[in-house]
C-alpha cells in the first residue's frame, strides 16, 4: 500500500491549530523539525504504549471498552502494516507517533482521537524512549553475556598457554593466556552491572504525567506501568517528561562497553602484526589488498576501535545537548534520539562481530613457546632467585641488572648463559637456576588471589561458570 | 621543617636501576613525569594503605610484627606531617608515593624497604584511587543529600505559591512551584542512586595485584581487602591494576549531577532577570557592577552553569585516554588523576554554593500572583470547560484559539473578559467559567498521581521525608 | 533498472585475493564493514576524481587515449544512472568506490581495470573526501554569507530600535538592535574566515600517493591536482593517505558556527517568551499545541539548539577515531565520514532554518520603547550624569545606588521620580536631568569606535556592505 | 613583602556597591567566584593592557600625562614585585585585575582610579586574553618549528634507512625511513599554519568595548590597539567582550597538534618495543621497573599519548560552556581560562618534550636491515615485475599469492626461494627476479612526486629547508 497519506493529514493537524495561527507551517520548518526517519524506531514501543493507555482508560471508565478494542484492534494492524513495509515513513508526518496516529484515524476514523485523552506527545515519548532503552538494554546485555562465555570458552582452552603480559608494551612478566581472557572478561562483567543499575532507573514509567503538570482525568498511572512491564513510577510529572539522564546514563555504559573493546581491538591489532604474530584471524574475518598480495588485515578490529569515537560523540551530544535548559520539556530534547539510537546500534554490532572475531582467531602456539621460552622478562625470577638465596632485593636487582645488560650485549637469552658466566655476577646462582628460567615456573610460582598462577585462573574460571544470570520478565504485550 | 629532601632520595633511586641504565633520568623527562603536585591529594589513602598492607604481611608473618610496628609508626607520623605542611612537593619526588617511600626510609631507616614486599606502584596507585573515590563519592552524596533537604524545605514552604509552568520557555499551565522544587528533588535522588551504585564497583581491592601478574608471595588479599573497608577483590590481576572504568563511571555520574545543576542555574538565572522577576537573590550570593549601579548579577548560578563543561571535558578525557591502550598498565593511565579530581571537587563545590544559593533566595510572591492570575495559560482550563460542557475536543479548542486571539488584540486578560463576550464565542459560557479562571482551579483540578496538585505534591513530598538515607560504615583506620 | 549485481562482483572480487585467501569474507564481517550507506554521498568527486585520473594516465602514455575515453564516458552514464535512482546501495558493494567500479565492469568490461593503474583506495578515498570537504564548505560559505544579508538588512531595518542590553541576563545599558544584529555578524564573519582557511589545506590534492608509499609508475600529480582544481598537492605519500586534520579542522570550524547559532537560538527563545516580547515570529515558522491553544512555540531556534551538541559529538568523534592510530592507513579511518557528513550537513540545515527563522520574526517596537523608556538600565546615565557635574565618580555610583533603591521601593521609574525627590539626593540635580533619562540619549552620547551610537552602527554596517566576498572559481569537470 | 592587602581591598570594593547591596558578599560566594589563583598567568599582559590603555587616555587628554605616568610607573613596579613574588595570590583579591589594581591604589592612591576611564572588566578581560594567547601561540608556533627542525635533521641522517612501512599495522611496503619523518614534518607544519591563521583573528582588540556597549568618552581604540600590537581592532562592541571563538580555535589547533603528537608517540611506543626493536630510546628519556629488572619503558611517549585526552577535553569544556548563552558577557565566561591555559601548558609540554624524545633515540639500523630484506612487503615488487614481463595484472596478483603461501609454509623468505621453484609459479620469472627482491629496489623504483624514493625525499627535504619561517614583531612594550 505504502501511500502518502501525510498531505491530508498535515492540513486536518492545521486545522486544531489554526484558531491561535494565520498562517500554516512553512514547509522548511516542517522537513527541519520532522523526525519520522529517526524515531521510526519507536513503532513497537509507541503502539505498546497506546494500547496500554487505551486499556487503562477503558478499565477507568474514562472511555467505553467498545473504543478501547476498536483502538487496540486497529493498532495491532498498523503494527503489522510497518513490519510488513507497507507504510511510508513521510517527512510530513512529522514523527513515528503522529504516523501511527493519522494512521489509526485513517482505519476507525473520530473514535482514534480518544487515544489522546490525558496524554500529551511529551509524556508518551518519554515512554516510548525508555521501553526501547529496555529492549536494547536487555540485548546489550545478552550480547555482552555472549561474549563472555566465548571469554570463558577461549580461557578454557587456552590454561597453559603462555604469554608475554606487558607493562608500557614492553614485556614484563609472563602470564597464563587464560589469565588475559578472564580480565576482558571482568570488564565485560562490570558493564553488565552497568546496564543492569541503569534498568533500574530506566525502568520507571512517565506515562501519565500529560504535558509536565499532570492530567486532571484519574488516570492510573500505576496500571499503565504495570501493564508495560514497569517496576516504578515516576513520581514527578515536570521531572517525568523532562529529564533526559537515563538516556545519557545509557549512552555512557555504551562508551565504556566501546572503551573496552577498543582496548581489546588494539590487542588483536598487535597480535596479529608480523611482529608479535600472536593471533591468526580466520581468513573468512581479515581483508587483503588488491595491491600487496601479502597482506591480511584485522579490518574488524580496526573497526570496532575507530567506532569507538562514535559512541564517545553520541555521550557527548546528549550532554551539550541538555546543558543548560531550563524546567520542563524543550523541543532541543527530539535531539536525544540519534545519539542514542547511534550509541545503542554500534556497541551491539560490535560487541557481535567483536565476539565472532574472539572465535575465529587461532593462537599461534608455537611461535609464543618460542619467544616466552628466552625472554628477558624472566629476570624478575632471576632476581627473586637471589633474594631467595639471601641476597637483599635491592642488591638482587643490581646483579640481574648486570645479566640482562650481558645478554643484550652478547645476544644470548638468559636461559643459554651459562652457568659459570652466573656465577661471575654472584656466587650464589647455582645448578637450580635453570629450573626458575622458564615461563611455566614464573607463572606456578605465583600465589595471590586473583594472580595468572593456574590455580587462580582455574578459580576464576569456576566463578564465572557459576554465576547466574539475571533474566528480568518483560511483558509480552 | 619543609626541606627538600628530593635530591638525596632522587640518586637513591637511579641506583635502584643503574645497572640496566647508563645514564641518569634527564632532568626535564623527569619534570614531565612527575605528577607528585597533582596526586599528593591520595596522601591519606596512600598511608591507609600501606597500614593495611604492612599490618596483614606481620599476620601472614611475611614480614615481622615489629617491622609492621615501625612502618605503622613512621607512616603515621608522616601523615602528621604532611597535614601539617612540613612536607615539600618537589617535583623531584615524582609522586606522592615516592614522597612517603622517601621520608619513611628517612624516618625508620632500610625496614621501610619491606613495605613493598608483594606490592607494586600499580596495584597502589588503583588502590589509593579506589579509596579516594570512595571517599568523595560518600561526600558528593551527602552533598547532593543536603541539597535534597534544602529543596524538601523550600517545597515545604512553597505547596501554596504558583508560578507559571514553562515548555519550550512558552508559559504552560500554572504549576505550584513546590511542584518545581520536587522536580530536581527526583533528578539529584537519582544521582544519589548512581553514586550508590558505582560504588558497588568502586569498593573492590586491587591490592596485591602486584606490577599485574599477582605476586609470589601469599600475601592475603581478602584480609587488605576487609582492613580498608573494601567490601570485594577484584579478581583478575590484570584487570585489577589497568582498567579505569570505575574512575569514567564516578566522573560520569559528576557530568549527570552538573547537567541537573546546570538546568537549575538557568532557572535561576531566568527568574532573578528583571523579566521573570521570580525570585531575588540574597545580596550576599550576587555581585553588583561597579560601572552600573543597577545591577544584581547572578554569578553563581553563571559559574555553574559554566563549570558543566568542565566536568564534560574531564569524562572526555578519561574517555580519550583509555581508548585503543593495550594490555594492562600503561603509563597514559597517570593521566586519569587530574580529570577525577578537577571533576569531583568541581561537583562538590558546585553543589555546595548552589545549595546556598537557593537557601539565600527569596520568592517574589505578589509579582507571582499578579502573572498567573492573568496569564494566557489558563486557556487550557477554558477549554476543558467547554469540554466538561459537552463541546468536541477539537471545537473546544478552536474556540479557545480564538478566545486567546480575543484577548491578544484587546489586551484584555481571560478572567477580563466579560461573560457577553465569551458568549459571543460559544453559548455554552456561563457565569461559572470564571470559577476554572484562576491558577488555583488549574493546580486543583489535576487528579494523576505525580501531578502539581495540592495532594500529589503533599504525597511526593511526605514520600522523600520518609525515604531513609544510607550511611555505609567506613573503616576509620 | 536497479538490479543487484552485487553477487557476481563481490566473487570476482573474492578472486583476486584467493590465492592468499582460504575462504571467502564472512557475510557479517563484509557487513559490518561496509559503507557504502554512507559514502554513496562521494560518488560525483568519485567519478570526477577517476576521470581526472584517466585523463592523466592517457596523456602521460600510460593508458591509451581510447582507454581513457571508454572509461569516462561509462563514469559519465554510471553518474546518470545514480542521479536517476538506477543504482542499489547494496551493502555487499562495500563502498561507494567499489559500487562504481563493479558497473563499470559491467558496462566497459576489462579495460575499467586500468583505470585502477597506479592508484590505491588509499588516496582514491582521500581525494574523494578533499573535494566533498571543498564543495561543501563553498556551500556553508555562502549560506554563512546568505546568513550575513539577512541580517545587514535587519540591522539597517532597525538602526532606530532601542533594545536592553544584556550583561549576565540582567539588563545593563541600552542598544540599538542595530548593534546586536551587527554583532552576530562579526561572528559569521569570523567563521567564514575560518573555512576560507580550512579550505587551504583541504585543497591539495593527495592523488598518486598511491597506498602509502607512492607509485613506480610515472604519474604526473601536479596533472591530476590541476584538473580537480586543487590548488597543491601534498607532498608526502604518507601524509597524504593518512592523515585526517583537515576533516577535524572542516568539522571544528562548524562546531562553532554552531555554538553561534545556539546563542543566537537561545536569544530568540527568550526573546519570544511572554516575559521578553521582544519578538514574534511568524506562525509559519512556530508551532503551536494540540492541548494548550494559547501555546506558540520557537520549536525551529530549540531544534538549532539542540544540535549543536551533535555537531560537537561529531568533533569528538573524530578526534578520538584518529588518537594513537600508529603510521599510515588504518581501517579506523573509515569512520571519518559519519561524522563529517553528519556535522555538515547539520550545520548546513540549520544556517538555512535559521536564516529564514530570522527573516520571518517581527520586532515588537512599542513594548520594546515602553520598557527601555521607563528603564533602571538608565542608571549609569545617571552616575555619568553626576560626574559631568563635578561629583567624583565613586560619590556619583553611591548617590545613583540610593536612587536605584529609592525607585525600586516607590515602585516609580527613573524618569518619573521628581526633581525635588532627585535633589534630596543630590542639589546637583538640575531639570536637565531629564535630558539623559531617555534610552536615546544613553546611546547617542556613546563616542567609541565599534560602539552602539548610530554613527557607530552606521559605519559597522557600511564596512560590511563594501566587503567583497571571495568566490573561488571551481573546476566545472 | 607579600602581605595580605585583601581585607582592605574588599571592603573597598564593598563601599562601591554598598548603595544598592545591603549586605556584604558571603565568603563562601567570594572564594568560590575568584579566580586569581587561575588568572594570575595573565599579569604581565593585564599591565601591557593598562599602560597602553593610560598611555592613550593621556594622549586623547582625558587625564592628564603626570597621571599617566603615575599609573605606569606604579604598574611597572608592581610587574617587579610579582615577578619577586612579592605579591600573594589572596582568593580574596577576585582576580588578577582587582589584585592589580588594589595594590596600585596602595601605591599612588587615588589616581590609580583613572585606569578605569572608559574601560571595564570585559574589555579588559578579553584584551588580556588575546594578548596571552598571542603570545603562546607564538610560542607554539616556535616549539612546532623546533620539532620540525628536529624532524629535518632526522629525515637527512636517515636518507639510506628502510623501514617497513604499515596499513593496518600489517607491513605493506619498505619506505625510507626519511620518508616517514617527513611525514609528521607535514603535519606539524600544517598546525603552524592553523596557528598562523587563528592568529589573525586574535590579534585583534577588544579594548575600548567596555561592558559591552561601548564608551561615552572618545577613546582612541585604534591606538590602543596599536600600541598593543594588534593589527585591527574588533568592530562591535558586543561581540568583542562575548565571544570566545577565537579562544575555541586556538584550543581546537591545540588538539590537532596533540593527535598528531599521539600518533608519533603511538609508533614510538611500537617501534621501541622487543616485537619491533626499531628504535631505541636513550636512558635519560626512558623508565626502568624496580621490580623487574630488564624493563625500560617508553613513559614520555605514554605520558604524551595520555595527555591527548586532557587538550580534547579542554575543547569540550570551552564549547560547552558557549552553548546556549545569550547575549553579551555571562560570568560563564570566566571558566574560559582553566581550558585554555591547560591546553596550551599541556600542548607546548608535551611538543618540548617529544621533540627531546626524538632527539634522544637511536635508529636500530642493523635489525631494521635484516628484517626488511627478508620480508615478505616484497611481494608487490614480485608481482610488478611480472607484470613488466607481460603478465596481467590481475594473474600477477594471483601468482604472487600463491608464492605468499609457499614461503609461509615452508618458512623461507621471498629472495630465498630458488629460481627454479620460483619457475614453478610462472614460467616468466629470471634470474633477475633477485633484482627486485630487495628494499632498496623497491624504494627506488617508485617515480610518483612525493614518494619514498630517494629522489623524492630529497626534494621534499630541500623543499622543508628553504621555506621561510615567518616572525611577526610583537610590541615589547
């Protein structure tokens, strides 16, 4: 069908105005001020929120039940006609809620006006915003929890697995492969927080506080939020239709999710360079060049890392954007919407081609056993051996210092000096030295909680496995 | 005593590293990097921490009791010292942390070298900035509650002043301006709810996290963890000394906090302006010109407003800076210090001036009650009216529309206009449409819960009375 | 005709990296990574970019004439058929370029190959991106300019309307409106300045950089540059690919069209409000409400408001998509162009509403004479008044000080007090006292350059009428 | 000296007010406005100002020269006795100005009163501030061209070093690593335009604005203006004490030169890691571990790439704080200072101490020789010269990755495998394929203006060595 019915109804929404109004809109003004194409994406939520108001109203007595049905029947169809493409998201309709509107006048005619009785456009956007913010909310959250159990499975498999853990990029200490999923893997937990402490406050309802002083019909506001799935109300009507810190409080979980990935990006970028040659990606998740038939680039990666400015903007066009303006609703807050939609959209593709990326990327094991075999970042245990000897740290230190300075010098890893060359920097290194000059030894030698030791990493591991997740009950409308 | 102990310390450490080093630190690298003038505000936290860690190395006699006693000992006379200003930031001391290293081994001699035992720079630093945070958050949210006691006073005071209700800055419908006042109530209690919340993931130890790897020795985590009143460990080595996303969340909830003041600043501002003439300021909280004699300037609220981007600049940075680093510590990460500290003490000083500010202003009430008697938004009660008389919404309205032009062209208020008139427009007008003609009318009439009436304001306001306000028990140390 | 010839050509290009290549791109990474939603909007400097570059190559004998001829006439139909709507955007294209590139193939055959000789998408895309930076901003230019007409014509329409000026929202002295127009016109001014700046650097052409490192073919760069109009070329290969600080300068010279938009948005908003009535603009640019009919809203000067946090989102989002990229092309770089068509094409709208929003808004000239006559803004008349007589300046604020108190408590108005009420506070007081008490006088006795005394004014404003504006000729292509 | 004159000075200042305040301003109020622990920076320009300023009123004979003197002498004195620091920065005093000016007071008397015909704070303020920004953006300007300097030099000792060279961080092709210095040589040379170009819009001055209206005596601004230096004054009154987009655009070329700044400092940190081994950082410059022993981190670029965000969020702070206010000065302004002067501090820091950085690292031209001459970047070179022996390009590509594969497999390098397996891809390769299978060959086969051949990084360095430098003469008053 996809006809263009906003002609029409453009002039039927003069016609309530044009009592106080000479002139009609200019249709400059009109395209600048409409936003059907961004907030299209409230259909779902806006014809919820509808029927949830219809229903009240009806069981209020405030309208008969007869209209409530003929109401709820006809939003139902429209709800199918968007889905099925069939209605044309015209600059002047305005936005997704006059759409829906004109729309329903269209199927039950005058009945359709009714809907609006004690509910203004400000309240029932603000509805609107933080259903979709739930929706979305609760698939970052199950995209976040997908990635972690990748995390988990990739830590699994790869408990002895040694790496080079770096300090400044240089190599410090060598650590359990395992040990560096499972700090992605607290990070991605604590975003899950996030989002769930942020649910808590999204998840309140404003419907019902009309314009921003409330309705003088008896609405009940707690049955429109109980039937839309709400925990709360919001208890201030100004408050309900005019804050924004939700959204800004979503907007920012979303950048800390991208900080995050941006700093696992940047090691999937190193890793996988002819220098480090840690990681291979699948071929199937790399580009090459139609130039240099050598190349294989982590596109993906890159990707992930450059959005990540995208998600920091989004934050902070939300807060200019509310810096500043004064009580009540103020038409700068249809602002909210491209940022936040923009925000929401690019962490979940990341966060799913991030996780696909995790899972296509093979460890090249041998090349790691190669170089954590000879590293110099065994010289803290050469160091700790002498301690262990007796000989005082700050001594220790000076002495290893030395080593390493004849190992750069002579090219020769500290596990290939010999033992005699050991015993010129002091006489206490002895046969045993060898046994601490090997990554395995440096990494079981550890014992605090937390550590890259593999019992740590196997208790970390236990812990993530037997966290329960929260699956919160939504209504299904 | 004030001296300069900086050089001496300062060759003491490059003898730490030389044998590795050829060369001392350049002068002016180590100016560049010394952050001691910034991170001397972790003084308290740095010193607690040590307490912590020295007293559970004596009980896992990892050191001996007496060790513990002496840095215990040395450690609290520096504090002492400190707080009394006997220390010297030289630059040359790097950081707080070498500061006291430094004027400890000064103190109590080599022993002071055990307090390092199992313990690295980074897992310090996290843990002193975790503490901080804690600290201030608590202080920001007893700010934020006493600006919530303020607004419950002034709500209190005013359930009986209406003012003009604003959307788009156009007036509205007339609003009780207790009403106004449970507004910002409802924002800053949600940023209490925030602050609570980030400090579930605040309050975690990083301690004995070591340089990031854990440590070998068996230290105990947990018991650190329980003496600085951290209520969890973080439990990933790596994770616990690099990530900053509890630092982004803290100055995020300051961005939210300032852009609630902000809002309310421009309020003021608007008010106290010879337009709106609302509210006059205590001459003590507003600055005269000394070039026009008539002027009373709202600095304050400006300065706010003003210092919101401020705030918005330091989350930009932390932002900036964690994005695309590699794994673990880095040294970018010092940089996260001036934006948590610029972003807090910015918060709290704003909350507090601006909790005064409204203490020290006074409402203008006649001017009020002159405006809203007459104020074109009680076109909306007219129309309802017609409505309640049996007239179509949508006739109502237009009839309003031109009752409001009426008015406009003859300069006559509504309740002016005589009932021959308003019959010239509908003869559904009766001698009781000049009963709904005032503000009082308006504000009673509205039934949904959270509305501006009367009731809904009394209920809103006995439900913040009786909310109760969590105080964490903090360890005194 | 629209057809998706996506799937064969993205197999063709499967192809050509096969040979390194174990199995073809995964569907969600080719997605993911795919923008040609987004540069679509470079195809004309696309096309006009390779036949620049094919027109080189033939003449510098590295293609044949005839080659260089097929290849541009099928660029020319392919730009046809995209203006006709002919062309899907399939995201399996993955950009702009390669769309282009695939119906080329389709059209010519295998001698489109050619005209890949010797260039990369590297500086393909640069050069694309340089030439949309330039058209666009000659299109910000001349609506900056467009802007600056309107208001030389509301300025000479209003050299005689006395405003109150405004210092901290509080009313300071009074101004000619003339003056306040003037000053926005300082502003633009600056900005055009900046673009004409920007524009230097964008100007230089990056073609021939080939992938990074340039070409081992004899390309004539200078050539290319001149036929695409640049005005030089960069001049070093690596630069030329990678580097991005023209796009931040592009789109930073808009953040602050747009913080000059929003201060003069925020004027307007309140000097449409009841409590200024300073303005009224015209009921084809406002919007009005479907409850409350007395509502006029300034919904076009809030939406320009609300903008701007996107603008400066999209800063933000550039400036960390570009923070620690390492040497050279990285994929991040990709993600300069949302931002970039986002800012400018948001500033672009807004110049244009903003300007028409101003063209269609009436002075209210008689409540702007009534408040400005009666006005305490008079009071440094006053004082300065006092001072002509001999009373040190300190004396004559104090005396002016009381006076100001005086009217406030007698609720009378400057030039409504007495003389013998003036006399009790000063016998320097004489009749003519009354001669200074008008707006007029205050500011025709202004005696600065740059002031707002109608001579002032009338130089500002002739200054600007004989300011020639550069219009750089273009290439036509 | 560096007593507390404060408590004099404010109750002074009081008595200006007094007529119309009825109380004192709160202390609370007053530390929280003051701002001379911030502004103090702007002394010497704050004095420059008002000779200038005295210098001219004398002049135009609105005082007489013997006061002029007075003023200037005492202001010269008190120029002593700040640079002494003699003179205490009491948060009391306000600002700078008002410690200036109370401490002439205490030094002429009363005649220091006359400072203040015709001006006030806002010209005052804005003057300074440009002054100040002239002044470091010459600064700036000279820091930039040191570094380019040092960029000359470096590029000239390195004419004969290859480096791989890298898209996506995967090597692509062998460049001159002269190539590479030249490239930031070309950034930073474009921010010493954009320095350049800013500065012709802050040196233009404000002085003689007033509050914002202009003067009532005939001051000679254009003689002001050019005793200061400036090269034109600002026209409007209003616009030159309000606006800041001259202070946003400095920031803004701050920013530009801190991401190039973190860019350098990103391939600092990768090429003076053990994976790259490129470079090597002198031991002044770098950091060891006091835990482990063979670190040597790359703090000073770390340091520099973290600072980034802070300039950015400067940025932010400064377009926040414009958003949205209305006309003319709002004491918003004030928070102008804080971003700006960390910005510049952060930026001239960070360009001194890179430039040292860079300065102070070696070249590890034997590693970067074997590396580059086994690498497998050659493979364009393979797959050129087929095409030289006619092999299309698109079979070349095809070949050359087939023999990509070969030599991972079989872990020989390209110049390793033997002719007669080379025939095995193609029958086309000679014992000239060697020829090309090397760095050098690549390098200098590449023929396009502005490559990485030798001939083109020649002529890019002699182009950088004759260009002038400009140094505009600044009044030393």
């Amino acid at each position: 069908m996809k006809k263009n019915f906003a002609a029409k109804a453009g002039s039927e929404k003069e016609l309530l105005w044009q009592s106080r109004f000479s002139e009609p809109m200019d249709e400059r003004a009109l395209k600048f001020s409409s936003s059907v194409h961004i907030d299209w994406r409230l259909y779902k939520e806006d014809i919820m929120g509808s029927i949830a108001h219809a229903t009240m109203l009806a069981e209020e007595k405030i309208i008969s039940k007869a209209d409530a049905a003929k109401i709820t029947k006809g939003l139902r169809e429209i709800e199918k006609e968007i889905e099925a493409g069939k209605l044309d998201l015209d600059w002047r309709q305005e936005d997704i809620h006059t759409l829906i509107e004109n729309r329903l006048k269209e199927k039950i005619g005058d009945v359709s006006g009714k809907l609006h009785t004690a509910r203004s456009r400000n309240d029932q956007v603000a509805t609107d915003t933080r259903l979709w913010m739930r929706r979305t909310a609760d698939e970052i959250i199950a995209a976040l929890n997908a990635m972690n159990q990748t995390l988990i499975d990739k830590a699994e498999a790869s408990q002895k697995i040694i790496v080079p853990g770096y300090t400044h990029l240089q190599r410090a200490q060598p650590i359990l492969l395992a040990h560096y999923y499972l700090a992605y893997l607290e990070m991605f937990s604590r975003d899950v927080e996030r989002f769930e402490d942020a649910l808590k406050r999204i998840n309140r309802s404003p419907l019902g506080a009309a314009a921003f002083a409330g309705s003088s019909l008896p609405v009940n506001r707690r049955r429109t939020g109980s039937l839309l799935g709400f925990s709360d109300i919001l208890h201030n009507s100004i408050d309900a239709v005019s804050d924004r810190d939700t959204v800004i409080e979503f907007v920012s979980a979303c950048a800390v999710v991208m900080m995050h990935l941006s700093r696992f990006a940047e090691d999937v970028i190193l890793w996988t360079s002819e220098e480090f040659k840690f990681l291979e990606i699948s071929d199937a998740f790399a580009t090459g060049s139609s130039i240099m038939p050598q190349k294989k680039n982590p596109d993906m990666a890159e990707l992930v890392r450059g959005k990540t400015g995208r998600v920091y903007g989004d934050l902070i066009a939300l807060l200019t954007m509310m810096k500043g303006l004064p009580m009540s609703y103020n038409r700068d807050m249809q602002e909210d919407k491209p940022p936040l939609f923009d925000a929401a959209t690019t962490t979940l593709d990341c966060l799913h081609i991030f996780d696909l990326l995790v899972q296509h990327t093979r460890v090249r094991e041998e090349h790691l056993a190669r170089i954590t075999a000879n590293d110099l970042s065994l010289a803290t245990e050469l160091a700790e051996y002498l301690v262990r000897k007796g000989v005082p740290f700050r001594d220790a230190h000076r002495i290893t210092g030395k080593i390493v300075s004849f190992s750069l010098q002579h090219q020769t890893a500290l596990p290939q000096i010999s033992l005699s060359d050991y015993q010129t920097f002091s006489p206490q290194f002895d046969q045993d030295v060898f046994d601490v000059l090997t990554p395995e030894a440096s990494v079981n030698r550890k014992r605090s909680e937390g550590s890259t030791s593999p019992q740590s990493v196997a208790a970390q591991l236990r812990r993530h496995k037997t966290k329960k997740k929260s699956t919160p009950p939504r209504p299904l409308y």
